[in-house]
C-alpha cells in the first residue's frame, strides 16, 4: 500500500476509522480524498480488508441450524431462545434462514395416498449406526448406551445425523439432519427428498412396507432438516426416498426420559 505525502492526506487511524465506523473526516481531509487516487486506493484496500473479516469471522457468533430449527419448533428452553431471539434482531442472515424454516415447517404434513402410484425398483441401504471412537466409561465400568442422542449414522456417501427434542407440552419432536460426504455435493442436494417414519415390528416386512401405514412423513427442506413434531414414544424405523435407493434406519427409540 502506498503511502501518500500530502499534508492533508489522512494518517492511517482516521482513514480506518471512516472506512470502518463512518468517522467524518475533516473538510480539507474531505477534499483531498476526493482529488488523490493514492488515499482512494488506501480506503479501498482498507474496506476490502473488513469485508474479508466480517465474511469469515461474523457468523462464528451465530447459532448453528440445529439450534435455529429447535428454536423454531419452540423446542429450546427458555433462557436459550430468549439469548437466540435476541441474535436474530441483529442477524439479517439467521433472520432469513428462520423465515425459510418456518415457512417450511408450515406445510402441511404430507397425506398418505392409497392411489399412489408404485414406487419404481430402487435399492434399499440400511444406514449403519457410528460406534463413537471415544466412549464416556462409567466409574463400574459400563459404557453409555449406544441409545443416546444425538445419534450419526451412515449409509453409504449420505450422514444421517437424529436429534431428539422434548417440548414444555410433553411432544417429542425427532430431527434428522442429512449431509453427504461427497464435499463438492451442495447442501441442497437432498431438498424434496420424501422421508417416513413406522412404527417396528418384529414381523414386519420392509418389502411390504406402505405409506399409508406410516405414522408420519415429512419433506427434506433445502438445508438438509427433516423434522417430525408430536412422535409418540415407540421404536421406529425411518425411511428416506432418495434419487435411485431408500436409505433405512432401524431401531429408532423414543423412551419416555
């Protein structure tokens, strides 16, 4: 960056401060930044500097889109969504990403249809359940119940992440959180995916396994969530309809806590 050697070219404090916080500069100051191209330069430089900051360092402050969507779902206790409804006022982003949240979490549930036409030969992935690397070992020994939450799971190239959530009423509510582990694939990559929920049986039979017998079906929206609200307590099976397969997920509990 090049310095400028008039003696009205603002120092290095006031040109930050006026790039940054909009500080007035005097008016003989004013004047020579209108007319030199070199303290042009130096402002520029200067803005372009706090862009790259704000970009990268702003949203390390905001809430992460799990919590955004319990917050939405008036799933959060009450000191925590009293700290988020705070951030949002102040956070154009997390704003817009709540409005999308909550326009998708305004539709309707979808209904089953016994005229549905058959579903086309796919194939069928049951989701593994990660064994975490580093287990919590209690003091006799025992180590936690693979059954806690949240729970990740894997089926091929998808990360299915499950959340558990409890509202003041007594509903459960049951999030799923789908990434791929294909990095160059976007986040949105599994939006209008179709996805189930039924209750397990001993003797069911995924072949025969209909829609219309499931519980509750939700839309995979653009950033990859797939909410359930008001799950009774039970042990479930999901089913996630993705382009060419069915990705299922077994033994999903849901215990009174």
């Amino acid at each position: 960056m090049m310095d400028c050697l008039d003696a009205m070219a603002p120092n290095d404090e006031e040109l930050l401060g006026f790039a940054l916080d909009e500080q007035p500069l005097s008016t003989t100051t004013s004047e020579h930044l209108e007319q030199c191209e070199i303290c042009q330069q130096r402002l520029a430089e200067y803005k372009l500097v706090n862009s790259s900051i704000v970009s990268q360092l702003y949203r390390r402050l905001c809430p992460s889109g799990t919590q955004l969507s319990l917050y939405c779902a008036d799933l959060l206790p009450d000191e925590e969504r009293t700290r988020i409804a705070s951030h949002i006022l102040d956070c154009p982003l997390c704003t817009s990403e709540v409005a999308v949240t909550r326009r998708f979490m305004a539709q309707p549930l979808l209904e089953p249809s016994r005229e549905a036409a058959p579903l086309a030969a796919v194939r069928r992935i049951y989701a593994t359940l990660f064994r975490q690397q580093a287990q919590l070992v209690l003091r006799n020994g025992h180590t936690v119940s693979e059954k806690a939450w949240p729970r990740q799971y894997r089926a091929e190239a998808t990360d299915i992440s499950l959340h558990l959530s409890r509202a003041s009423n007594g509903d459960y509510m049951l999030l799923g959180i789908l990434t791929s582990a294909n990095s160059n694939e976007s986040v949105d990559a599994f939006e209008g995916a179709q996805a189930e929920l039924y209750r397990a049986q001993q003797d069911s039979n995924t072949e025969e396994r209909k829609l219309e017998n499931s519980i509750c079906c939700a839309m995979v929206d653009d950033l990859g969530n797939i909410v359930f609200s008001r799950v009774p307590l039970g042990e479930y099976i999901m089913v996630v309809h993705l382009p060419g397969q069915e990705v299922i997920i077994e033994g999903i509990g849901i215990e009174r806590g």
